[in-house]
C-alpha cells in the first residue's frame, strides 16, 4: 500500500511541476523550453515562433 501511495504522491508533483513550469513560461517569455520526466512518460513544453506554448506528453522508451 505504501508503494501505491509513494507512486501516486509522485505522479501529482510530476503533474504539479508541469503546471509551475507552464506559468512560468507565461511569466517569462524568453524560457522556450522546458521538459519533465515521470518513469517512462515525458512531457515537453515548447515554443513556436509566434511564442505560443505547446505541450507533448510521449512514452519514452529504452
């Protein structure tokens, strides 16, 4: 049960932190990307050249 819950507490930073990082790119235009990793999962926040802010969340494999 502890292992649930320690996997679960870690996907909600991992959620958490994408969300922070999103508002920061809100907040400072010059970050044009950030990314963020959860075992086997990467979410990636870009910018395009109109400075609009993309998500892709993929599977990454070994």
């Amino acid at each position: 049960m502890k292992k649930r819950q320690k996997k679960k507490q870690a996907y909600k930073n991992y959620i958490q932190a994408i969300f922070e990082g999103y508002e920061t790119m809100l907040e400072n235009p010059d970050v044009q990307e950030l990314v963020f990793t959860y075992l086997k999962e990467e979410t990636r926040l870009t910018r395009d050249e109109q400075k609009q802010i993309h998500f892709l969340t993929r599977d990454v494999t070994a």
